[in-house]
C-alpha cells in the first residue's frame, strides 16, 4: 500500500465532523479558557469603582477658569472622578493681601468658610474673590486602609493693561503639593490639575 493509499484510508476512519469543521478545537479551547477566566475572575467583570487590593487612591484639585467670568471654579475629586471619599473638607479663606508674587503668610488666613461632604465623590466651590485660599483635605478608607489628602493653596488672577489678558498666579503651603505659576488664563492652559498631597492615615485630625 503507498502513501496516497495510507492517507485515504486514514481519511475514511477519522471523518471529520461538521463541529470541528466550523469551530477547530484548539480555537474552541481558547475560548474555553477565556471563559473560565472571566467566570472566575472577579475583578474582570465586578462593576466597582474602588482600588483594588493594596491600592489607595490619589485626591486632586482641578482649578478652572474663563477670562470673560471673575470666578474661579475648583473640583476636589479623585484621579479618574471615581472614588467615593468617606470625608472632604474645603476651606476658604478671602480678604488677604497678596498679589501672587510676593511669599504668602498661611499663619494669618482665616477661613470663613468651609465646604464638608461625606461619602462624596467630589466637592465644588465657586469663588470671585481675588485673591482666594483654599485648605483642602480628603478621607479615603478601602479594606486595604486608609490615608489623609491634603493641600494649601491660594490663587490670584492678575489682569494685565491694556491688553487685558490674565495670568493665574498660585502658591502652595503643602510639602508635596507643587504648582505651575503664572499660568495663561486660556483654553490652552486651564483647567489646570493639581494633585494633593497624601499625608497618611494620621496627617489630618
């Protein structure tokens, strides 16, 4: 018998059926396994927000604002706006002098006003007063742990003449917490985000 013979013969007693024409098995075990991985896999299709296992979040602030409006817009949220904070705090503080060049005195600022939420996602505050400071601290708990954001900041906007254009001028009292000044207030630099600080479990009372 020659190989063309052999090879016939073989063909008869192995017909191949019409599942492993239209799904080849080596394809059908991949997908297989794909499966199992999904199915076994929480974190693949659990519908969660938080940080995985050993992971803390990261607080920012976003500042922004137009140069046809006087006030200044800041959101306090998480990197990706999707972590829920167990406690954010904002304080603000007006009526100071400074022009955003000179160094600040953050002993001297009062804060008049605070901004608290709990369980939330993100804390808005809306100012027009130049200059304004914000204090600014963020509570995140996960069964991982837990940690304290934290940032001083203050932010003037200088109006040049007779051009008219703005420059947003920021400082920061936070080992940690850096900031670009001046910066064009325009569509091509603001908004602006500025993380905060994490300070530990501890660094905030």
């Amino acid at each position: 018998m020659n190989g063309g013979d052999v090879a016939a013969a073989a063909s008869r007693r192995r017909p191949p059926g019409r599942l492993g024409i239209f799904a080849p098995w080596p394809l059908v075990g991949v997908a297989l396994l794909l499966v199992a991985l999904i199915v076994f896999t929480p974190v693949l299709v659990a519908n969660t927000h938080q940080p995985g296992p050993g992971l803390l979040t990261q607080a920012e602030l976003v500042v922004d604002k137009i140069s046809t409006n006087a006030t200044l817009h800041f959101y306090v949220w998480a990197l990706g706006e999707t972590i829920r904070y167990d406690e954010v705090h904002v304080g603000v503080a007006t009526l100071f002098n400074w022009s955003g060049t000179q160094t600040m005195s953050w002993r001297t600022l009062n804060w008049t006003k605070w901004y608290n939420d709990s369980d939330a996602l993100a804390v808005i505050v809306a100012s027009a007063a130049n200059p304004v400071a914000l204090n600014i601290s963020a509570h995140y708990v996960s069964p991982s742990g837990s940690t304290w954001y934290a940032g001083l900041l203050s932010f003037y906007v200088q109006q040049s003449v007779p051009s008219g254009s703005e420059s947003l001028y920021s400082a920061s009292g936070t080992s940690g917490v850096a900031v670009a000044s001046p910066l064009a207030v325009s569509n091509n630099t603001l908004p602006v985000t500025i993380l905060l600080a994490d300070v530990g479990a501890g660094g905030v009372p």
